[in-house]
C-alpha cells in the first residue's frame, strides 16, 4: 500500500496526537478566545477586574446576543490608540527597511564567500540568537545614554562639543530594533543568495553588462523571496515589541506593544488591554496571511 | 568557479558583524570595571562578581529561571516531539489543518498577546500564579519550535526503514524507541536547547504568567534596568553569554563529529 502511515493503528500514535493536541487547544486556543471574549466585557470594580462571563451558559449566551463594543469604540475614540497603531507600523517598517539595507550586503558578502569561511560566519550571524534579548537590548542603554559610551567617545575625538540625546528618542528604538532582528533578515537573504545561479551572472556580464546593472536586472529579482522572507520575519515581530520602545524609546515612542502591557499593569483595564490585543492580532494577520501564501508557493513551486 | 566577495561587500560584512557585536563586547568588558560609572574605566576588578555572589534576590531569582527552564523544556520537547511526528508521519487525522495552524501560530504571535490571553485563562479557571503557570506558558511556545524542527529532521528521513521494521513484526512502539528515536535524536537534543534558551529569555510571558515569590531572572534585570545600568547586572549578564556562548559552541562541535562519525559509517 502506497503512502501508508506508519502504526496508523497504533495508540501510541493516536495519543501522540491526542496529548499535544489538547495540550494546545487549553493552552493557545482557548486562552485567546477567552481573550476575544472580555475585550467585549465591562470592566467592573471586582478582582478578577472583569465581569465574569463564564458564570452559566445562559449568561454567556445572553453576553453574545448583545456585545459590548465599548472597548472598541474607545479605542477609535482616544487618539492615544490610533497613534500607537501607527507609530508601531511606522517604526516596525522603517526598521525593516533599515534591517534590508545593512542585511542585504552581509548576506551577499557571505554567499560569495569561500565553503570554509561560509560556516563561520554563518555561526556569527546565529550566535546572537542564543545569547539574551533582553541583554543585547540592555547593552545599547549603556552605549546610547548622555552619559554613555558613544557621547563620551564622540566628546572626547571632538567631533561633538554637547552631548548628544539619543536615548529615549526613536532612533534609539530603530538602532534597538534593526540591532535585535537583523539576524532574522540575514538567514533568508542568505539561503536565497546562496542557491543563485552564478552562470546566469556571467551570462549578463559576458553579454556587456555592467556588475551595478546585472545586480539590478539579475541578482535582486532572483534574491526577491528572500526579501520578502527577511522582511516579514523582522517586520512582524517589530510591530508588537515591547522591550525595545520600554528600555530604548522615550514616554513620545508609544508602540503597541507598550500600550497593552501599560493598560493591562497600571491601569488595570483588562477588558480594554484584551481589546488592544485582538486589533494588533487582526492588523498581524494580513501580513501574516500573505507571509505564509508566499512561504507555501515558495515551497512547493 | 565562485568569485570571492568584493571590496564593497568585505566592507560591509566588516562594519555589519562590528554592530552585531561591539555591544556585548563592550558590555562584558565594562562588568570588569571598577568604577561604577560607566563611561569611566576604573581600571580591571571582579568586585561586581564578588558582589553578585552576595546579591541573595539575584541569585534567587536565577534559581528559579532554570527550574523553570528545565521543566518548561522537558515539557516542551515531549509535546513537541509527538507533535512534529505527528505532522510528519501521519498525513490525515481529523482537524489536522487546525493542528498545524496551532503549531505555527504561536511563533508569529506577539509575545504581549500570548501572555495576556494565557494569564486570563489561568484567572478564568483560579490557577494560582506561580512557577506551575510560568511552566505551562513557556512550554506551549517552546513546544512549537521543538515541533518544526522535528518535523523537519522527520521528513528528511523517509519512512521506508520505519515501514520495514513494521513489516518484519515490531510493534509500533519498539520501532519509534529503535528506529525513529534515534534517527530524531539530534533534532531532540536541539529542541530541548532551544527550549530551554528560550525559556530563559522570555521576559513578557513570564511577566504576565507569574506570581509573588515566583520572579525570574529576567524579570528582575528588567526591573533594575529600569533604574539605570548597573555594573552587577553586566556581571550576570557577562555570566549569561559566557554559559550560552559556551554551550552552543560545545553542541554545534558536537553535532559536526557525531554526523562525520555518521558518514564515515555509511562509506
């Protein structure tokens, strides 16, 4: 029999897909429809801080047939929100680009590189990955601050006589950022770059091209899945950061992100932090729809 | 013929891993210094090392980040190992699109969502918060990463030995402990790093997901970074790299020897 499955009569197999099954279900399903439904509760003065819709099936019921869009509407109403939502986007895609413009050369320069550097440098690139967010992102604030490393060292060749305020302000969520995800974008870029066809190069060059003009007309097109692959994995992690705006960005750099962890610990709004992160949810899920289309096409075409 | 990269690219790889890397430098040479200003080189000491060992609150809270890490991940690569066999071996179950899509979406997920919704169902259901609840959330996302790689060592290999050792009488679990598990072994032992890594990182999760008594280590750098820089936390964070550093070089050695020893078996 063609493409059986092994053990299909198994237990063993079908607990092997029952228990992580269920596991995910109670533990990633539900919590977020749990989520979707007390964004559309009231908050209430009670601990838990939201009216309790699990009470019987008859008020839950009753909650549906009439939800409270409240939350939604506040959100459109405070220009706070829309201008978290926006700031996020704008400072996720100026990153991303930032992150394509300094990846993008590496990538290549790693690709062109001989088999045995290739490895080494690839393992450069990884290593970050395993040494703590959290920490790499701490580093810059001993680097970025008045009285930090960079204006000392900027003060003391003299190119600058003040020191110059860059923590607390947007480049510093932007150097926070590009500095946190380029690994992401350079991995993608790199395996696309790698598998390119080095005859068709000297193909262009032998028909007269210039090396500037057969980057253009050859290499970027064929490197484009790898773009779109680095900038959706720097791109949709940026949007709903908190670490980097928190510790880099001043009280002026809301994002998203910030916005629902301040609504949710000092304001204690749960039902409005439940309605912030359905809407980051939905603005995800177009750029993650169209990721995952072009993740599968490039798979199998 | 390859032709090398150019002076342009050279360049860029120069300044690109400088970036990547001026920063931990920096921080792990400023954990040696003296003085407690940080732009003023103090000259080298190890009194913030010395310091650490005595800062009980710290070291607590490291304790409990590995215990949390070390179930999480044991947790983690137990899901996760079924579920990427799972997607790998058995190509229809029902609601295996649903499955999947569980599999994937945690990975996309922005952290502050993942945290909320779970710290809503612990309160839904009256689970105290607390190392049990830190657990359970880190293990749910580290089981996905876990998966994929497994599913993807999996259909690497094709079913065919697997489907032989059936044929010849074994039952289907003496072939997943003599057959499947070792060929997942390095992809088992990936994803249990992996797990574990993660688990140790995560700071917005844990935030949401824990109780009193039950603060992380990142928990607490986050909440002392708040307050400034301070040489104490370069020294643990020096400690942290160093570890991390450390094993990933050691793993990474290893996998290269054992997959060597591998072909030359194979010749």
């Amino acid at each position: 029999m063609a493409g059986r499955a092994v053990g299909h009569s198994g237990w063993g197999q079908r607990l092997a897909i029952l228990i992580p099954y269920l596991w995910l279900l109670a533990f990633f399903l539900a919590p977020f429809l749990i989520v979707l439904k007390i964004s559309i509760s009231t908050n209430a003065i009670a601990l838990p801080p939201y009216v309790p819709v699990w009470d019987s099936v008859g008020a839950a019921l009753d909650h549906l047939s009439t939800p409270n869009l409240g939350n939604y509407s506040f959100l459109f109403d405070d220009p706070l929100y829309l201008n978290s939502y926006l700031n996020s986007l704008k400072i996720a895609a100026i990153s991303t680009l930032i992150a394509l413009l300094i990846g993008y050369p590496m990538a290549y320069g790693i690709a062109r590189s001989s088999r045995n550097w290739r490895g080494a440098l690839l393992t450069l690139v990884i290593l970050p990955f395993w040494t703590s967010f959290l920490i790499r992102v701490y580093a810059w604030v001993g680097i970025l601050k008045t009285e930090g490393i960079l204006n000392a060292f900027l003060l003391w060749t003299g190119v600058i006589s003040e020191p110059l305020q860059i923590h607390f302000t947007p480049t510093a969520v932007y150097i926070g950022i590009v500095y946190s995800y380029l690994p992401f974008m350079i991995l993608p870029l790199y395996s696309t770059l790698e598998k390119l066809d080095e005859s068709l190069l000297e193909a262009a060059a032998d028909l007269g091209a210039r090396p500037l003009t057969t980057f253009w007309r050859v290499t970027l097109p064929l490197s484009m899945p790898g773009i779109a692959a680095g900038c959706f994995l720097v791109f949709i992690p940026a949007v709903g950061e908190f670490v980097i705006p928190e510790l880099l960005g001043g009280s002026s750099t809301q994002m998203i992100g910030r916005t629902l962890w301040n609504e949710f610990f000092q304001n204690r709004d749960w039902p409005l932090a439940s309605s912030v992160a359905v809407l980051l949810l939905l603005v995800l899920v177009v750029p993650i729809v169209i990721f995952q289309r072009y993740a599968r096409r490039e798979g199998t075409g | 013929m390859r032709r090398g990269p150019g002076l342009f690219l050279k360049i860029a790889m120069v300044l690109g891993f400088a970036f990547l890397y001026a920063p931990i430098l920096i921080l792990m040479l400023y954990s040696f210094n003296a003085s407690k200003l940080v732009t003023v080189w103090g000259g080298f000491s190890t009194r913030w090392y010395v310091e650490l060992w005595s800062n009980t609150a710290l070291l607590d809270a490291a304790w409990i980040s590995v215990t949390v890490a070390a179930t999480a991940s044991t947790l983690a690569t137990v899901l996760g190992v079924m579920a990427g066999y799972s997607l790998a071996r058995v190509p229809r179950f029902l609601g295996r699109t649903l499955f999947s899509g569980m599999v994937l979406a945690p990975l996309v997920m922005p952290e502050v969502i993942t945290g909320l919704s779970l710290l809503l169902a612990f309160i839904s259901v009256s689970l105290d918060r607390g190392f049990l609840t830190i657990v359970f959330a880190h293990a749910t996302f580290s089981m996905c990463y876990v998966a994929i790689v497994i599913q993807a060592r999996l259909s690497g290999f094709d079913s065919s030995v697997e489907e032989a050792a059936e044929d010849l009488g074994a039952r289907p679990a003496t072939v997943f402990r003599r057959i499947t598990l070792p060929l997942i072994m390095p992809g088992v032992i990936s994803g249990w790093l992996l797990s574990f890594t993660l688990s140790l990182d995560d700071l917005v999760i844990a935030s949401f997901t824990s109780g009193p008594g039950s603060t992380t280590l990142p928990m607490k750098i986050f909440s002392s970074v708040r307050l400034g820089v301070t040489p104490e936390i370069n020294a643990i964070a020096t400690i942290l790299i160093g570890l991390v550093a450390f094993g990933t070089i050691f793993w990474s050695l290893a996998l290269k020897r054992a997959e060597a020893n591998r072909l030359k078996a194979a010749q």
